[in-house]
C-alpha cells in the first residue's frame, strides 16, 4: 500500500513538534487538522482491497472432510438469520496538545487591565492578562504585574497590574522599578527564512525580576510567590529571573532563545 502523506505529516508534528510541510500560522494548522479525516478516508477508499485483503482470504470458504475424501456431505441444517452487529465508529483525529499548553480562560480576548487594577492572585483575569500577550491577534505584547503591599494577614496576596502595552521588549523595560519584585512576560516573534519561504513563530518569555534595591526579607519571599505566578505565565519557552536590565537586553533574550531552540533554529527574532 502506498503511505499516507498525511499520516506520515501527522507523526512527525507528534514525535517533533514540526509543522506539516506548508503550514506557517495556527490558523493553517488548525485547517489542516480539520481537513485530515477527508485525506484519511479518501486514502482508505483507494486502498479497501489492499486493507480488506488478509480479511478476504480468512473468511475464504475451506473444504470440508467429506469434500476432501470424495464422499456426499450431509445437507446442511437451517439455522436462525444471524443479528448483524455495528462496528463503533473509529474516533476522529484530535490536535496535538503541546506540553508547554494552558487552558485559554473565558474573555481573554477581551481588552486589557489598565494599570493600577487589582485581583487576587489566584483571579482568572490575571491570566487572561497573559493570554492577550500570548494571543496572535492582540496588539498587546507585554504585561507586567507587582505585588500589591499592605494587605492584611492571611488574606490572600493582591497583585497590581503595573502596566501592559503594544511596545514589546523594549517598553516593558521602562517600567521596571529595583525596588519592586516584578512578574511578567513578553512576545517576540521568530523569523525563519528557509528555501525562499518566510515562516513566523511566536515565542514567549516570563520573567522574575528582583530589584536590587529590594530588602533581603523581601528578596527571601521570591521563591514562594514564584510558585503562584507560575500558574499565570504558562507555555513560556523561556523562563528567567533577572536583577539587571543588562540581562534584558534584545541580544541577550535572542542569544538564550536560539540555545532552547534545538536543531531548528529560526533566522532571527523581531522584538
């Protein structure tokens, strides 16, 4: 039989995390999903006598022990009509599910928090406010989020939206404080220019940033908030805590993306 295209595209998407051949956005994978049980029962139709093949020849009639020795064989004895049974209908071919994949909370499509609103830490809108960075389609490219001080004793932690924007990299670093401990993230997107073929990628970074001037209390407190808003910043491909805007540099972001990156490295990056 000849092999599927589809079913081969399709394994390498699971065991690599490649894109098919052609495919260069979600919205083009998504599609190509959506299309793959059409490739896959055209295929079957094309090869049914190839697939039904070993079935045929099983179900082959076998002479009988009187046939075989010449001899007349009794008159076969009616039996009851047998009840045709219904095979389960085969599932239908699912999207892989990256393991770097959260669950896009309801409304993140929705505008962003101005800077200055509040939530609970364990507040959906807070991870909406991640998902608008790690949504394709929204301008919005950074947040960056702060604990809120004061808050009574053993309430639950208030977290401030310190800002939020369109300006990537660059304008994130303008609102960093060294006397805060800030949680926060950003897009950039990979370029990758292969055989006359411009294809993009969006890649995520999360970031801790611990001011310098920050008490040493304070800094000791870190290790535990981190767990927290873990839970906000998934599906990041990069992960870093830095005290120094020398450590946010475009450079330096680029230099450890294309280290994570494996044996497909992209051309470049656009922050």
């Amino acid at each position: 039989m000849t092999p599927n295209p589809q079913v081969a595209q399709l394994t390498s998407l699971l065991n690599a995390h490649q894109a098919p051949e052609g495919v260069s956005s979600m919205e083009e994978l998504h599609a190509w999903l959506e299309a793959l049980p059409k490739h896959l029962c055209a295929w079957a139709d094309s090869h049914k006598t190839d697939i039904f093949k070993g079935n045929a020849e099983e179900a082959a009639p076998q002479p009988s022990n009187a046939e075989a020795a010449g001899e007349p064989e009794a008159a076969p004895v009616p039996a009851a009509a047998a009840v045709p049974t219904l095979a389960p209908p085969a599932p239908a071919p699912t999207a892989p599910v990256s393991p770097m994949a959260s669950p896009r909370p309801t409304g993140s499509s929705g505008p962003a928090a101005a800077p200055g609103a509040v939530f609970a830490v364990d507040d959906d809108a807070l991870v909406q406010e991640w998902w608008r960075v790690r949504d394709d389609k929204s301008p919005t490219n950074w947040v960056l989020l702060g604990i809120k001080a004061g808050g009574a004793r053993g309430a639950k932690t208030q977290v401030e939206v310190v800002g939020n924007g369109e300006g990537g990299l660059k304008e994130m670093v303008e609102h960093m404080d060294d006397t805060k401990v800030l949680f926060g993230g950003f897009r950039v997107v990979a370029i990758d220019d292969k055989t006359g073929v411009t294809s993009y990628r969006p890649k995520f970074v999360a970031i801790v940033w611990v001011g310098e001037k920050m008490p040493a209390m304070a800094k000791a407190k870190v290790t535990m908030q981190r767990a927290d808003f873990a839970k906000i910043f998934q599906g990041a491909h990069l992960n870093l805590q830095v005290s120094d805007l020398g450590e946010l540099t475009a450079e330096t972001i680029e230099s450890q993306l294309q280290a994570n990156a494996g044996a497909h490295k992209p051309s470049r990056y656009e922050f």
